[in-house]
C-alpha cells in the first residue's frame, strides 16, 4: 500500500476521485433507467387497467340489461301463466278476437290493405297452439333453432323427442302382437268348434275396444312427438309467410295500375248448383285468373243467393278494377292478346291446363310439400281467404252468431248433409256413424286421464238433426240452430236468411278442432279448405264418412306405389313400385280404388303401398311481389 501510495503519490487521488465520479454517474444512469421503466410499466399497467375497467362496465351494464329483460320475460310468463281468465274477462276476450279475426287487416305500406288474416288474428289455440306455454315455449324453439336442426343445441333432439320416439316405435310392434294373438285365438275356438256365436261378439268386441285404445295412444304420441321436435314455430312462421306471399300477389293481380288496359278475366258468379258449389266455381275462374295473370271480373249482379251481389256480403274482388270495359270480349281459350277472356264453368273447359286442380305453383311446391299434408287443400284455402272477407254487416252477423250459440273450445265441427243429395249423389249416413268419430276424437283427448267438456257444432239442412242428436247423446254440449237448418231445406235455400246461414255453417265448421262429415258435400269441402289457413297444417283435422277429398272437374288424382303389390283376389291391382294410381276412393277398410296408369287396369290396393304425388304447374312468379 505504501509502495502504491510512493509510485502514484498525488496522481492516486486523482484516479480515486474519478472512479467515484464515474461509479456515482453510473449509478445515476442506472437510477433514471429504472425510475424511467418502472414509469413507462406504471403507465401500461394503468392503460391496460382503464381499459378492463371500462369492459368490465360494459359487461355489467349488459348483464343488468340482461336481467332486466329476464325479469320482463319472466314477468310476462308469470301472467300467461296465471290462474285462468274468470268465465266474464274469457267471453270478452273470445269476442275481441272474434272481432280481430273477422276485420279485414289494413297494410301500412303502399300496397294498400290487406285480405283478412284470421291466421294471424285468430286465437293462438286456434292456430293450432294447444295452450299459451306451448306458444311461449315455441318462441324459445325458434331462437334455439338457430344452433341445430332440432331445435336444439349442437342439433340435438330433445329427451321428450327421443323417448316419444321410441315409444311409439315399440307400440306399433305391441299393437300388432295384440291383434296377432287376439284373432289367433279367435281362429283356434272356431276352428275347434268351442265358441259359440255370442261368445265369438264378445271376443271381436274386446279385440276392437283395445285396439281402439292402441291407435288412440299412437295418435297422442305422435302429437306429442310434434310438439317437441322443436320445429312448431318454424311451422307457424313459414305458413305464414307462404300466405301472406299469396294475399299480395293476389292483391296485386286484383290491383291494376291500368285497369282501362289491364288484361281481363270475366266470371260469371250464378252457376246452376248450390252456394258450396259455387264459391268453388269462383275459386276455379281465380286460379284461371292467377295462371294467365288476368285481374278477375266477377259478374254478380243477380246472384241467386243475394239479388244485390256478392259486393254486398263480401268484400268487393278489386278495389279498383270492377267492370271489363269496352273491349271485345272473347270466349276461352281466346288468343295471347285477348284482353278480355270470359271463362265457361269447369265441366266445359277445353282446352284442359295443367294447372288446374289439383296442380300447386311450381314455385311453392318444395316449401309446400315440406310444410302441409295436402298442398292442393291449402292452395284452395288461399283464395277462399282472399275472397270471403266479410262486409261490415257480414261479420257482425257472424260475431253475433258465436256469441249466441256459446261457441267455445274444444269443439268438433259436424255437417250432416240429408236432403237433395242424399239417394243420388250420396248415401244417408245416421247420426251414430258421425258420433263414433266425434267419441273417438274426445277419447284420444283423454288419452292421459284428462277431462274436457264434450261440445258439437252441428250443422245440417235438416232441423230433426239437431234435435235427434241432443237427445241421444246428452252427455254432449251440442250448439246448432234448428231454424238456420230449416232454411238450408231445397225450398228456402235461396234467401238471404239462409245465405247468412250457410256462410255462419261454413264459418263455424271451419274454425272446430276436427271436423266429421261426408267430403260428398261441398260445404264439407268448403270448411276443410278455409280450415287450413287457421292452421300450419289441417289436413288431418278430418274425418270423412264417404269420399276422400277432391275439386270438382280437376284432373286425375295421381298417387305413386312405393311398396309393390302382389294380387290376393281377382279384385286386386298388381302394383309395381314406381306405378302411377290414379285414385278413385279410399274405401276406409285398409284398401282404396283406383287405376293403374301402367296396365290400365282398375282394381283395389291396400292404401299404405301408395304415396301422395303432389302434381305441380309453372305459374307466374309475380317478381316484385
């Protein structure tokens, strides 16, 4: 040290004071850097602070808004689920929306009102929903509908679907081992001489009574297996949307912007046949109208029913187009540049179009065949909606006539049709084979052990109808108007009190929970058809005691073989799969009637091997519409 000390001397100093110097700089450098990062850190860490802050507000604001609207959803739950309407607040609401669904509905934009929606206006019950929590739970189906092709998440099915499902798949095989084994042993006391003639009536009567208890169960389950595949208010919204895409094409057709050179089709109203018979007359000459792009003329002036015309019971067809004009009219077919057609009844028609019924726009055809049971039925339906929108007086009639009758739900609808068709057209059916359907229905009702008060809307053109079946069958709450049916006889039918009849049947009719009646009748057919626009899909809401359902003067009725047929009798169709049957009648014995397109041979066939062939025709597509 001493040596370091004597070689440096002062020159140590210098150096020691320049190291602390240095190191002391160093340090602060040092002390910035830090001081500068940990800043910059603070900074960073604030900035990341702020901005979780503000999305951790956001979150909770949505939250709250969230619950707000839960709390709103539950609320709005709680009072559709409330104790039921007292009898005096339920009569006010059933007439409001008795007034909702006869009112025409007015459009807000420039397309100018609407046809009368009863769809859209008619009570959610009637429209197919079955109480007000299906409706609600239906709405959660369409926003789940969204995730998956169920209605569910990840498109899974429902465990109320899947175990439905299985359940009517293992009763289709108990039903047929019951019947297997019941008739078996029927077969073996014959046979062996041991039953005696009674005993044999009895046997058959049990087997036919659980076997009654069988079918009614499949029906319930496969109602069941409906309501929770989670496609109900698809259902709903499609319909819909098809109808309302016809009301405005129709509307438009009906609504030229030149109606002095608009292209015209002229329909005259008095066809020599009934009041059924001629709406269908009319909806023939529309359909005509909607191929050909024609704004019908319906000539009415004179109309047997109602001196005054139909403008005067019914909303006029055109808002702004009522007469043909001057132009020279020509009988169908005419040429390309007739401007104004008039159009022979049905049964005179030639040339014969191929969209006539039971044809369905080419256009609807897929979103029909996926959504109704019977597209044709809901074509007709369509402009039946468009047609039969009541004027003023019209509709207050009929509101005044529910509320008289005390018309409720649940109800089946009833037409029994005895005077000028019966013996010639059709066969007299009495009133316990149309009572053996209406039981049938309020069993399968009851399924489950459920109660529900038994009511009838009978409808005939003879008054002792109406009194024979009150008092036969007293444990029913029969509704019907013996004098309505005293004027529907052939000698007052053509009267105003009787049209306000029949339009009050039809209207009734149509709006029932089922319908029993012989589809011989053209008000039968007339109900079943306006039955579909209340409905995503009536088309089984029926039961016909003679015909299947058909348009008269359509063309063939074609269904298709999809399960071969080998002969039993000489009675029987051979049946190719792939075959076209044209169908004459369903004999509602397992078996129908018709012709084989391929042999040209007439015959029965069992009428599970045979599919409905929806025939289809190119229709305008009304672009803009």
């Amino acid at each position: 040290m001493l040596l370091v000390r004597q070689l440096f001397g002062a020159s140590a100093n210098s150096w020691a004071r320049a190291l602390i110097i240095f190191v002391l700089a160093w340090v602060a450098l040092v002390y910035v850097f830090v001081v500068k990062l940990t800043n910059t850190q603070g900074q960073q860490a604030a900035g990341e602070s702020e901005l979780n802050a503000r999305r951790i507000s956001q979150a909770l604001q949505l939250l709250e808004h969230t619950r707000q609207r839960n709390e709103e959803l539950k609320q709005l739950i709680d009072e559709l689920m409330s104790d039921q309407l007292d009898k005096q607040s339920a009569l006010k609401l059933v007439q409001r929306l008795e007034n909702d669904a006869l009112n025409p509905k007015m459009a807000a934009d420039a397309v100018g009102p609407e046809p009368e929606a009863m769809f859209e206006s008619a009570p959610a019950d009637l429209r197919g929903w079955n109480n007000v929590a299906e409706a609600v739970a239906a709405g959660n189906d369409l926003m789940e509908a969204e995730h998956g092709e169920f209605g569910g998440i990840g498109g899974e099915p429902s465990l109320e679907y899947e175990f439905t499902r299985r359940r009517i798949q293992t009763n289709i095989g108990e039903i047929w081992n019951f019947f297997s084994s019941e008739l078996g042993k029927v077969r073996k006391a014959v046979a062996g001489g041991h039953a005696n003639a009674a005993d044999l009536e009895e046997s058959i009567n049990q087997v036919l009574l659980q076997g009654a208890e069988h079918k009614r169960s499949l029906l319930s389950d496969m109602e069941r297996m409906r309501q929770s595949d989670g496609y109900e208010a698809w259902r709903h919204k499609e319909a819909r949307d098809l109808s309302d895409l016809v009301q405005r094409r129709l509307h438009h057709l009906q609504n030229p912007s030149d109606c002095q050179n608009a292209r015209k089709l002229v329909c005259k109203l008095n066809k020599g046949c009934g009041y059924g018979c001629q709406l269908h007359h009319v909806v023939y000459c529309f359909i005509v109208a909607y191929a050909t792009e024609r704004t019908l003329i319906l000539k009415s002036r004179g109309w047997r029913y109602h001196k005054g015309g139909w403008e005067e019971v019914f909303q006029p067809v055109s808002n702004s187009c009522h007469d043909a004009g001057t132009a020279n009219t020509y009988n169908w077919p005419g040429k390309p540049n007739t401007q104004v057609l008039v159009l022979p009844i049905i049964d005179s028609l030639m040339p014969r179009p191929p969209y006539l019924p039971l044809a369905v726009p080419e256009d609807l055809a897929p979103r029909l065949k996926r959504l109704h049971g019977d597209p044709i039925v809901w074509w007709v339906g369509q402009f039946l909606k468009y047609l039969l929108r009541p004027q003023a007086p019209t509709r207050d009639f009929l509101v005044a006539g529910m509320r008289n009758l005390g018309w409720e739900r649940p109800i089946v609808g009833v037409h029994v049709r005895r005077t000028d068709k019966v013996g010639t057209e059709a066969a007299c059916h009495s009133v316990e084979e149309y009572m053996t359907h209406v039981e049938d229905y309020y069993r399968t009702l009851e399924v489950n052990g459920s109660s529900v008060v038994r009511r009838i809307f009978l409808a005939s053109d003879d008054a002792q109808v109406i009194e024979e079946a009150r008092r036969k069958y007293p444990q029913y709450h029969i509704i019907g108007d013996p004098e309505v049916a005293r004027m529907a006889s052939v000698s007052t039918r053509y009267t105003d009190t009787a049209l306000n009849g029949i339009i009050l049947d039809i209207h009734l009719l149509s709006m029932s929970d089922h319908l029993v009646c012989t589809f011989s009748s053209q008000v039968c057919r007339v109900a079943y058809e306006i039955m579909q626009t209340l409905y995503p899909d009536a088309a089984y809401r029926f039961k016909s005691l003679d015909d299947i359902y058909y348009y008269g003067g359509q063309n063939a009725h074609n269904r298709r073989v999809v399960i071969a047929h080998k002969p039993r009798t000489h009675e029987d169709l051979q049946l190719r799969v792939g075959d076209l049957v044209s169908v004459a009648g369903n004999h509602w014995d397992g078996n129908s009637k018709g012709k084989n397109t391929r042999t040209n041979q007439g015959g029965l066939f069992p009428s599970f091997k045979v599919e409905e062939k929806v025939d289809t025709a190119k229709l305008p597509l009304y672009a803009g519409v």
